[in-house]
C-alpha cells in the first residue's frame, strides 16, 4: 500500500496549515509545470520529427478515413443533418484525414507549383510540420496567385493557385464533403466526380442512344462565365460544411501581378 503523505494527496487538497506545509504547494506547482513541460516538449518532438512521415501506416488510415466518410453517406442518406455535421467534424479533426490530405497535395501534378507564399512541402519533414498546421483555429487563407494558361482559341484562361497549407485544407474538407455530395449527385453526372470518367460518361451516351426507340437529339449547353459568377451567397447557405472556413477561402481574394484583388463573386480555378 502506498504511504499517506503530501505527495500522495491531490493539489486541491494540499492546502496551506501550517509553515511547513508551503513545501506541499510548490511541490505541486513544481508537478504541474514539469508535466506541462514534458507535454509540450512531447508535441514539439512529434512535429519536429523528420523521420514521421515515414512512419505513417497508410493503409490503417485510409481505413479510419473511408469508415467516416461510409457514416456521412449513411447519414445523408437518412437526411440526419447534425449528425453529417458532427461527424464532417470528426473527420476533419482526425489525424488521419490530415495526413492523407497532405499526401494527396504533395504528390499531385500541381506539387511543385506554389502559391504567392513561394512555399512547397517537398521534404519528409515538412511534409510531417504541414499535418499539424491544418487546423481552424487561428486558420486565414492567403490569396490566390493568379496565373494565365492558354486556351485552345488564343485567348487565356485564368487560374488561382492557392499556398500549400490552403490546398491541404481544401482536401481535408474534400474528404468530408465527397461522401455527401455522392449520396447526393445525379446519377447520370459525370463531372468532377470521384471513380467516373469520360468512358463512364460515353458508355451511357451509348446506352441512352443505341436503340431505335430512344432519343434522337442530342443538346450541348454551355453557361458563359460560370465559375466567375458564383453567387457567394448561395454557396454558403446549400455546401454543408464549414461556414466560417468557406467563407474565408471564398474572400481571400488574389494577386495578379503583385496587386491584390478582393473577390465578392465566382469560385476560382485552380484548387482542388
């Protein structure tokens, strides 16, 4: 059995009867900050660690991730909306969606492209500091750097390219946000979805128009400046995310030639 002592009793209980007992107070004060150094000096060391990226088991949390993003669907099938919110919340707290949000922006095409910060997380150890900067709190996007690319008719299509930690949090919440707009979508959209391709969508086209009973006109639309037109508005009230964050990214704004631009409509392009 352990021995009754000051060391022994809780701090709320150490509490100054007599000279002697002042030793049990700073006793405990000395207890606490030694833990709280050994806590901070526990969380410097794991960011700080150049070898945890490659220690990540990427298989387990593609699993932990993809068992998140099965409850939303489920959810948002069940149109149980605070739970969808609840459990996006999860997610987008949860180590492994910020690691594989950070693998996805650091092997993609864009990787070596930065953002008006001129920063790219090319380095294991960077790589591993950039899972722990994905947080909302204290969290402001930068501006988008703009970029011009030309189109096939000689005119120039203009691109946004976000930093590096804005990108990653752009595909943290993707991963929140994919299994509701999957459980959502028309079934018969092709664009910008996961696992569907242009195959998908002409083996549909074919199975629309291969017999003769079936439709014989085929209409092309197209909506003029459709990303540049984007009610703000809109967005905020029907994307079942974040407000605060999406707000910030839909105003970040963007610099085009070392002047800054503020945005009051549209979505760029650009991100993911």
């Amino acid at each position: 059995m352990a021995g009754i002592g000051v060391q022994n009793l809780p701090c709320s209980e150490r509490k100054q009867t007599s000279a002697g007992s002042l030793i049990a107070r700073n006793t405990c004060k000395a207890t606490r900050q030694e833990t709280s150094k050994v806590s901070t000096s526990t969380a410097v060391s794991a960011i700080s660690h150049p070898e945890g990226w490659h220690t990540i088991q990427w298989r387990h949390h593609h699993r932990q991730v993809r068992k998140l993003q099965v409850r939303i669907a489920k959810a948002t099938s069940d149109k149980q909306w605070r739970r969808v919110k609840s459990l996006q919340r999860m997610l987008v707290h949860s180590f492994s969606a910020k690691a594989l949000a950070v693998k996805r922006v650091t092997e993609n095409p864009g990787r070596r492209t930065p953002g008006v910060d001129r920063q790219t997380w090319s380095t294991p150890e960077s790589k591993w500091k950039a899972i722990f900067q994905l947080s909302r709190t204290g969290y402001k996007p930068l501006p988008l750097r703009r970029i011009y690319i030309p189109k096939s008719n000689g005119k120039s299509r203009p691109l946004g390219i976000p930093a590096m930690r804005d990108r990653a949090m752009q595909a943290l919440w993707l991963l929140a946000l994919d299994p509701v707009a999957e459980s959502t979508s028309d079934r018969n959209s092709y664009g910008f979805r996961p696992l569907r391709s242009t195959a998908d969508a002409t083996g549909q086209i074919f199975n629309c128009l291969g017999n003769r009973n079936m439709a014989e006109w085929v209409l092309e639309g197209d909506i003029k400046g459709c990303f540049d037109n984007i009610s703000h508005n809109w967005l905020l009230e029907n994307i079942p995310m974040d407000r605060q964050i999406l707000r910030k990214w839909l105003k970040a704004g963007f610099m085009d030639k070392g002047i800054f631009y503020a945005t009051g409509s549209g979505t760029p392009q650009g991100g993911l």
